[in-house]
C-alpha cells in the first residue's frame, strides 16, 4: 500500500467514526423530539397570508382573540416584515401587496396603533404601489369580508358552476381538491356578499389603505388590476372573457337558481367538516368554512370550526405565533424519521423509538372509505394514510406509500401489526391512483386537462386547477409498489410490473435535459433529482443507465467547494438552478443520498458533502435552522422544522453503507 492510499483510507476511516458520532447524536435527538404518540410534529408555518385570513373570521364573527396570543401574533409580523416595509407571500419572500395589504389589516385589528413602526412602514408600502386594488383575488377577497373592498371589484365566484353536469370539462369537481376545497366557501361568501359590519376601525382602515379616497375609486375597473409584485399568474385572455362572460350573467342571474347553489355548495361546505372532524383539508377553508357557518347562522357549527382551527393550525413558534400550513406534519415527519433511523447501522440501538413510530403508522391509517365519497367528488380513502393523521382523513399518493414502505420495513419486529388485509388495501390504492401517463399527482388522479389552468384566477400560485403527476409523488409510490411486490409476491405481480413500467416511462419523460428532475414540493432540483433517480431504481433502472448517470453528472456540477449543496428558493418559480449563498443541509441530504443510492464513483465528493453534513451538526444532535426548503405551487415556501433532524442523518446512514 502506498503512502498516498494510507492517508485516503485513514481519512476515510476518520469520517466514518465521525458519521457514526453524528447519526448517534441525531438518534438521540429525534428521540428526544418524539411525542408521546409516537409521532415527529414541528412547525409548517411560512405562507404569510393564512393567519390574517383567521384574524379576518375572528373580526368578522366578533370572536375575542386573547391579548397574550395578540401579542406573539404581533411579533412573528415583526420578525418577518422585509426592511422595505412590505410582507412576502412567505416569510422569506420579497413583498406581495395581497399578504402585505391583508397584514396591514391583521395587525390593526389586533391593536397595532397606526403611528407603530411596523405599521407605518408597512402602510408606505401599501400606498406607494396604488393600494390594494393591486392585490391579488385572494387577497381582494378577504378585505371584502372585511368592508375594505367591494364586491363588485372582484372576479365573479359563482356557485351556479357546481351545478353543472360533472361531464362539463370545466366542472369545480374536476379541479385539485385544494382548489376545489377553497373555491367552494368562497363561492358560498360571495353569493351572500358576505361583508362584517363595518365600524370605527373600518373607516380608519380605508383611509389609510388607499392613497385616493375610497369613496371615488371605480372598483369594477379594478378586478383585473394585479401589482407587479403579484403578478406570477396574472389573469390569462381566456379567464378575463370567462369573468366577462360572468359578470354578464351576473347581471341576469335567477334568484331561485342561486338559492339552489347556494344550498348545494353550502351542503358540500358541510360534508367536508364532518368527514374530516371539523379539522378540513388546509387552513384556508378551515377559516372560510367557518366563516359560512357564521353566515348561515349555525352557531354551534361555527364554534366547532373556530375550536379545531385554533387547536390545529395556530402554532407558537420560536419566532412568534403563525398559522400552520397543515393541520399538522405528522404522518410525514415520523415515517422519514423513522427511515432515516431504519438508515443507519444503530436501529437496534433505538428499537423503542421505532416502536412507537410504528404505531403511530399503524394507528393513522384510513380503514375505511368516507360515506358517499362519488357524489362529493373524492376518491376511495381505504388503505390510505394523510400527511398529518387519521383525523383529518385526506389520504395523499406519497403519504401512503411512505406509510406502507414503514409499516412494511418495521412489521416484523412488531407485535401489533397493521393487518394484513389493511397493507393490501394501501397497495390497491395507490394502483387506483395512477394516471394515464403513468404517473402520480397529489390527492387524486388528474380529472381535467392542463389547459384548465388558463382559467387559474389566483394570480400568485402556479399550477393549482388540477392534480398534475408529480415527479416527487410518482417515485413515492413506484418504490411503495415495488417493496409490495415483494411483500405479497405473486398477488399483485402483474399490476405494478405495469404500473412500474408506465412510472418509469413518465419520470423518463421528465428528467430534464440537463439530467435534473424538477422538485414540485421543495426545492427545487436536489429534491426532485433524489426522488427521480429512486423512483427509476425502484423501478428495475440500473445504476449504469444514462438517466441516472446524467442526474448524478448534474448534481455534482452544482456541488460547492466547501462540499455542500445550496439551492435557493427561486429555483422553484424560476423553475431553474438558481445558486443559494450557502450550503443547506436538505439540499445536500437529498444530493448526498441520490449519490450513494446511484452508486456513483465520486466517493471523494460524497465524503466531502458527508464531512460538511458532520461539521454542520449542532451539539443537540440536529442541525441548525436555515431557510426555508418546502414549496408548494411554485411560489409560496413552507417550513418543514423537522427536515434539518432526519434528512442529514438519513443521508449520513445511505452514505456509510456505501463506504464499508
């Protein structure tokens, strides 16, 4: 041996034993960090205009918020206003008038004085760019519940459209189920111009919002008005002669016609909080649903919505009290958790917190279908898993195969098991889910074709009409299926050798020329390019094929010097590599792992990223907070608190078996 391979294998040795201290102490961590249910919970706050929405309901159905959560409230605004006085659309982000206008009104009705700094900063702002008739829909929106905007300033929300027949390509029950989920209140709101009785503060908000008077504004010339900050999705040709064509019909709307959508929206507002225990499929018509049972007068409905929202959503973080983006992170958090220990050489070492990680899988299973699911627009729910627990009772594509691939890898050193029948029932499931290109969206399969998001009226989000097939989601369940097939060999053989083939084929279609794979729900192209590669391994790909080589080729262009991997959140809406000033522990994670499952030759770049991964580490066994890393619809980042706890260690755990 030479002089020059000792000193390669004696500084291979060291990062080992000091990845081996670094996964013990982040065990130790999670540890730490489980609930007594057994489950990882952390903050998923980010998305700036949820909580003004929830003061907004509070206003309006004059529901007292209490001074000390007033006051944490105040101070997250404080600790995530831009230096130029606005709000981002997330925390992290460059000012929106629609989260900074919607802020302005939170925090003065929260007892903000107009003169605070904050306040005055942020009403500058405002004024500077023309006020909120920029704003975008949602935005306008939820000021018009306030008596901040009229009514005839908004694109019309006609609940007439839920009377369609289904067979209507356009028909909302086509549309993504969170989309579908929020437009549905809204469309109740808006038939009944839902407005709050307006008061002292009312007038004092409507001179200082606007830097014209209120009284003199055109309102109706301003429902295509959208500031440029908001501008990511503005209005395309085809919406603004479907809002034409609307008005019109406004115009000539029959009363007894919309009283019967009204009643049949309304009834579906209804059907959605009891199927899922008043908690709703997410925050925004958590609020808005409430707020129709305030309308319609349904008290004890409406204090049922108001209890859950606060039990689930409202979270006290280390920055302030926000909004959660999800009723919880649950069901996500503890079955990567729980794979980030199974990783590792010391899951003996933590048999306990497996355990309990077990149980919790097993007891958030959904073990039966909601009742009359076809009429309310939903898929079969049996056998699926939420991303945050039974409750809430949505299942999603690739929280079901997370489910299944731990309630698989763990259900031998089990007692309690999830019955057999159950694991069966998940694997028919996520067969049922696949589209006809082959791949996965989010919630459903894709009901309505991508020109549907022509008609996207939201403005600042991209991509929300319809369920599309998700790199992240198809790999989840094609690595799912392929553990299935192994589990319930011979059952099942000949459905997902068809379903592997077609998810291979979609993800094939999707590797980009370069050889990443665009992330839908991080960022960006680190996590899409770790879930691109996995899901054409699972999928039968050899380590040599030219798509996973070129993948890896792609992330080590992008590698650092100092060994890490920084992708900045643009990324996402850019939808290109966009270079964050420093390294980030997930994003090198998710390369550090699409590496080592590739079997890639660049053992010194992994073992660098690997030696980066351990000097990152914190003395407690996590690893620092860094910015934030989650996405959804391109534009709006979200905090996954517990990705810095699992993924480095997960990674650490993938990369040392490559080296032994």
């Amino acid at each position: 041996m030479t002089m020059q391979s000792e000193t390669i294998t004696d500084a291979k040795r060291a990062t080992l034993v000091s990845a081996e201290r670094a996964m013990l102490r982040a065990i130790e961590h999670l540890r730490a960090e489980q609930t007594e249910r057994g489950a990882w919970w952390g903050d998923y706050g980010g998305p700036m205009f949820l909580m003004p929405m929830y003061v907004a309901a509070c206003r309006y159905a004059r529901r007292e918020i209490p001074a000390d959560k007033r006051g944490r409230m105040l101070e997250y605004i404080g600790n995530v206003q831009q230096p130029d006085g606005s709000v981002g659309l997330h925390a992290e982000g460059a000012g929106s008038m629609f989260t900074t206008a919607m802020t302005y009104a939170m925090i003065r009705t929260l007892g903000m004085s107009a003169d605070h700094p904050v306040a005055s900063k942020m009403r500058a702002w405002i004024r500077d760019r023309g006020g909120p008739v920029g704003a975008a829909s949602w935005g306008k929106f939820t000021l018009a519940l306030l008596g901040l905007y009229p009514w005839e300033g908004l694109a019309p929300l006609l609940p007439e459209l839920w009377l369609l027949p289904y067979a209507t390509p356009f028909h909302p029950g086509r549309l993504w189920c969170h989309c579908r989920q929020v437009y549905l209140p809204m469309a109740y709101l808006y038939a009944k111009r839902s407005t709050c009785a307006p008061d002292v503060l009312t007038a004092q908000l409507r001179e200082e919002l606007y830097p014209t008077p209120y009284d003199s504004i055109a309102w109706s010339e301003h429902i295509e008005t959208v500031a440029r900050e908001d501008a990511y999705r503005p209005s395309s040709p085809v919406l603004r002669a479907a809002n034409k064509a609307m008005l019109a019909y406004e115009k000539r709307a029959s009363r007894r016609v919309r009283e019967r959508a009204v009643r049949s929206v309304y009834e579906h507002v209804c059907y959605e909080d009891d199927v899922t225990n008043d908690i709703k499929i997410g925050p925004v018509n958590a609020v808005l649903n409430t707020l129709c049972h305030v309308v319609e007068g349904d008290l004890a409905r409406a204090e049922r919505g108001f209890v859950e929202l606060e039990r689930w959503y409202l979270w006290d973080g280390h920055d302030g009290l926000k909004m959660q983006g999800y009723n919880s992170t649950e069901i996500w958090d503890t079955t990567f958790a729980a794979q980030s220990i199974l990783a590792t050489p010391f899951a003996d070492e933590a048999k306990d917190v497996l355990a309990k990680a077990h149980d919790f899988v097993r007891d958030n299973q959904i073990i039966e279908d909601v009742p009359s699911f076809e009429k309310y627009y939903r898929h079969r729910s049996k056998g699926g898993w939420p991303f945050s627990n039974r409750p809430h009772g949505w299942p999603i594509t690739d929280c079901t195969a997370e489910g299944f691939k731990v309630a698989v890898a763990l259900e031998e050193s089990q007692a309690e098991k999830v019955p057999v029948e159950l694991l069966r029932d998940s694997v028919r499931l996520m067969l049922s889910w696949q589209n006809d290109d082959g791949g996965w969206a989010s919630y459903e399969r894709q009901r309505g074709g991508a020109w549907i998001e022509a008609l996207n009226p939201s403005q600042v989000f991209g991509d929300i009409m319809v369920d599309y097939s998700y790199v992240e989601c198809s790999s989840a369940v094609m690595q799912a299926l392929a553990k299935a097939k192994r589990r319930f060999a011979g059952e099942f053989d000949v459905e997902i050798d068809r379903a592997l083939a077609r998810g291979a084929a979609l993800l094939r279609a999707k590797q980009r020329e370069d050889g990443s794979f665009e992330g839908s729900w991080a960022v960006c192209f680190t996590y899409g390019t770790w879930f691109g590669v996995s899901g054409l391994l699972a999928a039968g790909a050899s380590t040599r094929d030219p798509a996973i080589v070129r993948a890896c080729e792609f992330l080590l262009s992008k590698q650092r010097k100092d060994g890490a991997w920084g992708e900045h959140h643009t990324s996402c809406s850019e939808r290109r590599w966009v270079d964050h000033p420093d390294g980030h522990a997930a994003n090198t994670a998710w390369a550090l792992m699409t590496l080592a499952r590739a079997k890639s030759s660049a053992q010194g770049e992994m073992r660098r990223a690997a030696q980066w991964l351990i000097d990152r580490q914190s003395t407690d066994g996590s690893w620092p907070r860094e910015s934030l890393v989650g996405v959804f619809n391109r534009t709006c980042m979200i905090n996954y608190e517990n990705y810095r706890r699992y993924f480095p260690l997960w990674a650490l755990g993938e990369w040392a078996a490559t080296e032994r």
